[in-house]
C-alpha cells in the first residue's frame, strides 16, 4: 500500500507557481548558457530526466535536483537567504524573547477535577 501526498498530489496553487516559474527560470538560464540538457545532467550527476522534469516544475522533483542545478549556473548565492530568520518579519514580531528550538503542540486545557 503506497500512502498519498496530498503535497504531491495537489499543492497549494502558490507552491506549485513558484516551482513552475522556477523550471521556467532554470530552462532560460540552461538555454542562455548554450548547455544541453544531457550536459547539465551530467554536470549535476544525475540523468537528462531529472533536468526536463525540474524545468517543467514538476513539484515531486527533489530540492537536491533544483539547488544543483542553481549551482550549476552559478544562481546559488540567492538561496541562502531563503527562509532567513532576520528577515521573517511575521516570525520575528510572533517570537518570545528567546527563540525556540523547537515548536510544542498546543495542549488544551483539562476540565477533570
């Protein structure tokens, strides 16, 4: 029995944009840089597959596929400020005075006496 992705299966509209828009990206930036996609399979480790389906956005592409390739074209510098916590501003106004290793699940209060 194989268990379903439901990320997979159906992302949210905004995640699967982004993903899109990503292959798109990553197509031009290929195609700009005169590679094929046998080349940039090969640069990367892997096969010519994993290239196309990254530059069709296909959500079940790994993230090692996308940021290799990033790499490759040398576009990695932008990613490390994905998800940086001095600029998650929503983040930051919701944190406490300490930051947190880890979020606790909310406990709800016990009305047995």
């Amino acid at each position: 029995m194989t268990a379903k992705n439901t990320l997979i299966q159906a992302p949210p509209y905004p995640v699967e944009k982004a993903i899109k828009n990503l292959g798109t990206n990553l197509r031009t930036a290929r195609l700009r840089r005169n590679l094929t996609i046998e080349e940039v399979g090969e640069k990367i480790g892997t096969g010519p597959r994993a290239v196309s389906d990254a530059e069709k956005g296909k959500i079940s592409t790994g993230i090692a596929v996308y940021t290799a390739l990033l790499w490759v074209y040398d576009l990695l510098g932008p990613m490390s400020e994905l998800a940086n916590p001095t600029l998650d501003e929503m983040g930051l106004s919701l944190s406490s005075s300490k930051d947190r290793a880890r979020a606790r699940a909310k406990e709800g209060l016990d009305n047995d006496f």
